[in-house]
C-alpha cells in the first residue's frame, strides 16, 4: 500500500482512503503497478465526471425513467440496491450508465467500516426483445471492473425469461470467474406450499424486514395495475413522501434504509 501511494501524487494520494488502495490492489492480484495504473485512471474518471455530485438527469426530469435504488442492508451490513426492469422506461446506454454510478454512490456513502461491498437485486420481470442489446450489460461490467473493483458482493438476477439466456451466452465470457461466482440466477417461484428457492436465497442473505419487503415489492410489481402507480422519489427524499407508500409498502426501502436517508437528509 506505501509503495502504490508513494507513486502518486500528493494530491491524488489525498483523494483515496487505505480502503480504495487496498481494493485496487486485491483487483490487481497485488501487482503494484497495475494497481498504481487502475487507480490513477479511477481518480482521474472521477475528478472528471465528478462523481461525488453525481446525479440521474433522467430521473429527475422523469421520475419513471429508472428503478434502481438502496433498499436496506444485507446481514453482513452491506447496502442492498434493487432494481426492476418493467417499472424502467429509459432505456439509453448513458443514462443508465449514470443512474448506475449515482446508485452505486449513494450504496458506497451508506457503507459502515468494515464494510466495502454491496448487493445488487435485479428483478428481470419486464425484460424483452427489446433489453436484449447488450450495451447496458457491457457498461456495467466496465464500470465495476474498472471503477468499483472488488465492490459486488452478491448480484442476484430474478426472474429472467429464457430469451435472456442469449444475452447471457455472449456476456458470460467477459465476467471473471470471481465475479461469476457471486451471480445468482433465481426464478421468481414463489407459492403458497412451500419456502421457494427465491424465498431460501433471500433468508441466507437478508433479515426477515428485508426479504419481506422485496417479497412484497415483487409482488407488486407483477401486477400490472399496481405497478403503474409506483413512482420512486428520486431526488425527492427529503420532500413528502406520501406518494412512496402503496398498500402500506415503503418503495424506498426498510427502516434501515429510511434512517440511512434521514441521516443523509
């Protein structure tokens, strides 16, 4: 770690913590200078983009542009983010990459030492022919492997319709064997007899409050009525928040998440 900070600059050494030099040293497998060279890149990408104030400009001339947001914390302590494809009508390459470095932002600020990680959720209900482009897959797995390395600690896909196993034939390639083993192909089969595979996952990973409420959430969004009344406030969060309450479920996420986001506010 002295070695990679004594080869940057003052200034840059300044702008990262123990924790970031470490996490581009385990990406690099500890070779110091691919870590130097990774890192100086990611200082530079976010001085740049200015990613500390970064916000979704979709989101907030739309607010049904996206659906991906914190939504609590795993039993590790790590922020869960959950997205859904059918309650997302923007589809553009960029503005998704920016909604996803915000996200990814607003996780890392909710992060308590020790931890460095969170969990990603991403319901595939809604996927279509038309999500089948790769490009958003693509500035995802750039964006983590070159930016937020050792950052995922569990991506859980739910629900993808078998049209999604092409997509998924030209993109597992390009995933790392670490990363491949922290994704969780899940089927949304949820049923009144029995602890469904979906509902066995949840509880290994989450508290009670937490699976519930993506339970809960799901469920919502499978229904078409329903789910067209749910709008996430983004940007709005320190505003009322009646209209984030449908059936007496929070869309903003648990009581973790709310006391996070009173903290933040």
């Amino acid at each position: 770690m002295a070695t990679v900070r004594s080869r940057l600059s003052p200034e840059l050494s300044q702008r990262c913590s123990d924790q970031t030099v470490n996490q581009f040293l385990r990406a690099a497998d500890g070779n110091v200078t691919q870590a130097e060279k990774r890192l100086k890149e990611t200082l530079q990408w976010r001085e740049s983009e200015r990613v500390e104030n970064i916000s979704c400009l979709a989101c907030e001339k739309d607010s049904r542009s996206h659906y991906m947001h914190p939504v609590g914390f795993d039993r590790w302590g790590r922020p869960v983010i959950y997205s859904c494809l059918a309650l997302a009508g923007n589809r553009s390459v960029e503005d998704n990459r920016l909604h996803m470095v915000a996200t990814f932002e607003q996780a890392i600020s909710m992060m308590k030492a020790p931890v460095e990680q969170w969990v990603w959720v991403s319901d595939f209900y809604g996927f279509g022919f038309g999500d089948l482009n790769p490009q958003i897959a693509n500035t995802f797995l750039e964006l983590s492997a070159k930016h937020y390395p050792e950052r995922l600690g569990a991506f859980m896909v739910v629900g993808a319709p078998s049209i999604f196993n092409g997509l998924w034939s030209v993109l597992q390639p390009l995933v790392d064997s670490v990363t491949r083993k922290k994704i969780h192909m899940l089927s949304y089969d949820v049923t009144s007899q029995k602890p469904s595979g979906l509902e066995q996952t949840f509880a290994e990973f989450f508290e009670p409050e937490l699976a519930q409420w993506l339970l809960i959430e799901m469920e919502q969004n499978r229904k078409k009525k329903l789910a067209a009344s749910k709008v996430y406030p983004y940007g709005k969060l320190s505003e009322s928040h009646d209209g984030a309450v449908v059936e007496g479920h929070d869309l903003r996420g648990t009581s973790g998440i709310l006391s996070a986001l009173k903290l933040q506010n």
